[in-house]
C-alpha cells in the first residue's frame, strides 16, 4: 500500500461498532460487505485484516462439523479458537505462496 496514513483514534459505540477512516478505507478498498478477520495478538495488538478467498468456507467447515452424525460439542470460545487457527492457517498458506 502506498502512503499509508497515521494512526488515527477510533470509538468503539454501544454496540460494538467502530468506523474505519474514509482515507484507510479507500485505500484498502474497503466497502460495505467487505470482509475483515479481527484478533487479538499475545502481545496485546489488535489486528484487523482483509479476508482472503476461502474464509467463508472455513466458516462452513465448522458448521458441519457442528451438524455431523459424530456431533461435537463446543463451547463458543472453542468455536471461536479453531476458526481463528483454521483462518491462521489459511493465511500463513496465503503468505507462503506471496513469497515465490
């Protein structure tokens, strides 16, 4: 991306919601409907980014598994856990193939 702006302060609403800048929103080509994978780092950073191809069917991949013959039960925190591993996952695959 190119001239990337300063950091700026959001506010997190009543309902959650924040508003991404207009500047940081066209410059990552965001729209309404776009996608983005929220997670909290270890070290305490919250990370925000664009999903890639294939995040709706990781999605998918734990709602079957939630709905097959073997059922598993999970906790929402343990739902949430192996998207976020299967979507970790993904992106290290994405970031692989960037490289070559």
């Amino acid at each position: 991306m190119q001239n990337i702006p300063p950091p700026e302060l959001v506010i997190v609403s009543t309902k959650g919601q924040i508003v991404i800048p207009r500047e940081i929103r066209e410059l990552a080509g965001l729209a309404a409907g776009s996608k983005l994978v929220i997670q909290l780092r270890e070290d305490g950073v919250l990370e925000i980014r664009l999903a890639k191809g294939g995040i709706e069917d990781l999605f998918g991949i734990v709602r079957k598994l939630q709905n097959a013959p073997q059922k598993v039960s999970l906790t929402k925190n343990q739902e949430e856990d192996a998207i976020m591993a299967m979507v970790a996952k993904e992106d290290q695959k994405t970031k692989k193939s960037g490289e070559t």
